[in-house]
C-alpha cells in the first residue's frame, strides 16, 4: 500500500464559509507511516474529485453521514476498500458498515496504526476499536502538513483534551465519551501553540476547557506570555470564579462558546443543565465577562417540553440586549446514542427516527413531535431568531456596544467579519438537502458494481 486518501464530507452542497482545518486528519497523518503517501480531499473547500488511492479514511458526523455513504460508494464501486471513523459510526456501527469496508470506533490513536498494518498486508477487518469513552487514546500528536497549500479560515485549531464532565441529555459529546476525560499538560500545549505560525486567532476545539480549576489555572498561566488571542468553548461555571476570569483575560482569551441553552428553567432541568444557574443570573455572567474585554458567542436550543412558540423571540431578544457578539439559535436534534434521543423514541415522538439518512429531510426540518408548538414552529422558530440577531442593525449596534465593553479594535473586526459568515452559512444551510437525495447504495449493490 503506498497512498491512502483522507475524505471529509461537506453538509449539503457548496464551499463552506467557515470551514476550519479538520484535526482528525492531522492526528492520522501523525500516525501513518512516512513511506505512505497521502492526500486529504476536504469538501467544505473543494469539489470532492475522487483521484486514485489504495485506501480511503472518513470522518463521518451524523449531519454527513448520507453524503459519506455516497462519496463510500464511488470507492468501493472501482474495488477500493474504505474505512469510517467518527461520531457517526461509532453510534452507529452496524448502518455504516452497510456503506463501508472497515469501521473505527472511539479514537484513532492506538487503532489507526492497526488499520494501516492490516490493509498493507491485506488483512483488513471490519471493525477496530473500542466503546467510544472506555480507553486512554494516548498521547495527542498532529502533522499539520496534509493542510499545506490549503485556504481554511484565519483560525489555528489546538485540542487540549477530551470530554467533558457534564452529562447534558441532548449532548453527543457526553454519548461518546461518557465519564472519560483527558487533557495534555499545559506546557506541552504552550510549546505547540509557539511553534504555530501566528494567525488572527487561535481556538481550542475542547468541548469543555474547563475540567478542573487547578489544570485551568496552570494552562492560563501557560499561555500568557505568548501573548496570542483564543477563543474556547467553556461551561458557564467558570464565570462564578473572578480568578479564574481574570487569569483567561489576561491569557489573551478573546471570546468564549458558552450554551446558554434556554431561559426557561424548566427547560434546563428537562436537558440535565440545571446547573447552568450556579454562575448567577446569565445577563450577570455575560456582564462579568464584557467588563474584561472577553466577548459571548452564546448557542440556544428550542424543543424542550417548556418551549412555547415566543420562545425564539425572547432568545434572540436577550441575545440583542445583552450583546453578544454571536448567537446560535438551533432546533433541539436527537443524535443517535444520546440520552435525548431514547427518550423521545422511547416515547413514540421521532418523525425521522433515521433523519441522517432520510432523502427527505432538509436542514434545520423539526426531527420530533413537540409538546407545545407545532413541527412547523419549530423548524421556523430559529430562523425568525436568527433573522432578528443577524439584522444589519443589530449587528451594527452590538457593534457599537462593544467598542466600551471590548474595548479592542481587533474584537470589533472579528466579530463583524464573524456575523456577516454566519449569515451567509444560516442562508446557504437552510432547508438544504444533506446530499444528493437518490437512493443510497446498499452494500450488495456496491459489490455487483464492482465485479
């Protein structure tokens, strides 16, 4: 075997925006021997042209996982062996192995290594890994070369660590990784990030950067002296700790993800995040961390049993007042191996009980029955709060409201250029088709092609 291929599927159809570099692919190129060649066709940036190889390697997500069983097809079709690794198949092994030869469950390290030595002496076995969460992938390493000569946004990607240690009901994180958490030491990741070229931002791709106070300590004090901008995904219970939100501002952090999720109580202890509330009240949380030059990017979701229709206004309303520099307004998705989704199938609620694959389904259409609005309302409720927040007067105004609360001129351009994006992705996303909507290829079909 001498070429192995790396294919990251695009959600619908179209060069995306915002597509950052997959990491995946450089923790594969780390662990793939250097007398394989290698060659990474992402389609969020290029039109996907299959080019001759020995294996293919995904990454599938569940919002990608049709468009990965057409792209599998192509491939196996000319006798070409492919194997699916990612949350997608690692929830649902059996479905992809239909559409594929080799299937990775879990984390690559300590897997892909085995994959790579069987498919050379071809010996390739249909399932490796382990239960995603059970194991310790081991030490974190990346190539970053497979993204040479490539134009992803002006952001460095760097992972931290794995997991999280809530178990929010709707989360895929929480189904993949369950109680299992792993974080590199603060010098190692300060070392990488030095050795990085400098670009406008950097993002730690962390689920959650906040594990414990001490490690989060230690990575702050890690990362001041380098003296770069970062933005990270955090829970809101860092923000009851003026410590800990002094020492991330003077780290260089920018802007911090944090899921709101809902303004109704009710709603948060149906989603397990009731203690969202710990921090106080969250137009306190996010004035604590304006007044540090820190700017919220916060995400919502609606569906939970307490949701009214008046729910989407009310969130983009307090998004609007309290300035947030991005807000994410989503209808509630059940991903298959997540709590939230046995519940609602459990009880009889799923219009789409396999909505990934149905050649119907169209982003952003309500997978579920609700309890207090119709399917409609909430495939259409995010859009109107989308709308609202992303205004050309809102943007202008939360704009203007952040040169005293952000107080840097560099903040001010990210975000507008950060808006803007995003209301070109809400409208190119919309009611799209995940693929190209024919019927999928079973496994029978692709060997009778390939004989």
């Amino acid at each position: 075997m001498r070429h192995i291929t790396f294919v990251r599927p695009n959600l619908g159809t179209g060069p995306s925006a915002d597509a950052m570099a997959p990491l995946v692919f450089a923790i594969l190129r780390a662990r793939t021997p250097d007398d394989i060649a290698t060659t990474l066709i992402d389609e969020r940036i290029e039109p996907f042209a299959p080019v001759a190889t020995d294996l293919v390697a995904m990454t599938v997500e569940t919002f990608t996982a049709r468009r990965a069983y057409e792209i599998a097809a192509i491939y196996r079709a000319r006798g070409i062996p492919v194997v699916m690794g990612g949350h997608h198949p690692s929830m649902c092994p059996d479905e992809a192995l239909q559409h594929a030869d080799c299937v990775v469950t879990g984390d690559a390290e300590g897997v892909w290594e085995d994959v790579v030595a069987d498919a050379r002496a071809g010996r390739l076995q249909r399932r490796y890994g382990h239960r995603p969460g059970t194991a310790d992938p081991g030490p974190i390493r990346f190539d970053r070369s497979i993204f040479a000569g490539r134009r992803y946004g002006p952001i460095t990607l760097v992972q931290v660590g794995r997991g999280c240690r809530f178990a929010c009901d709707f989360c895929s994180i929480h189904a993949f990784y369950g109680t299992h958490r792993q974080q590199r030491p603060p010098d190692e990741v300060a070392a990488e990030i030095a050795a990085l070229p400098r670009t406008p931002l950097i993002f730690f791709v962390d689920d959650n950067l906040f594990w414990r106070r001490d490690r989060f300590l230690a990575l702050m004090a890690a990362l001041k002296p380098l003296k770069r901008r970062w933005s990270c995904q955090i829970t809101i219970d860092v923000a009851r700790d003026d410590e800990l939100l002094d020492a991330m501002a003077a780290a260089g952090c920018a802007m911090v993800l944090i899921g709101f999720e809902s303004l109704d109580r009710a709603n948060l202890k149906q989603m397990r995040k009731n203690w969202n509330g710990v921090s106080g009240d969250y137009a306190d949380v996010i004035a604590r961390l304006t007044r540090r030059g820190i700017m919220i990017y916060g995400t919502f979701v609606f569906g939970y049993d307490a949701d009214r229709p008046d729910a989407f206004d009310a969130a983009a309303a307090f998004a609007r007042s309290t300035g947030m520099a991005i807000a994410n307004f989503n209808p509630l998705t059940p991903m298959p191996g997540t709590g939230l989704y046995a519940r609602l199938a459990a009880e009889g609620r799923l219009l789409r009980p396999d909505w990934w694959i149905d050649p119907a389904y169209r982003y952003g259409d309500a997978i579920f029955a609700p309890r207090a609005m119709t399917a409609a309302e909430l495939r259409d409720g995010p859009m109107r709060a989308r709308a609202a927040f992303y205004a050309l007067g809102s943007i202008l105004a939360r704009a203007a409201g952040g040169i005293l609360g952000w107080r840097r001129p560099g903040s001010i351009a990210m975000m507008l250029a950060a808006n803007f994006v995003s209301r070109r992705e809400i409208r190119r996303k919309q009611a799209r088709a995940l693929s190209s909507g024919e019927p999928l290829p079973t496994l029978i079909e692709v060997k009778d092609a390939a004989t």
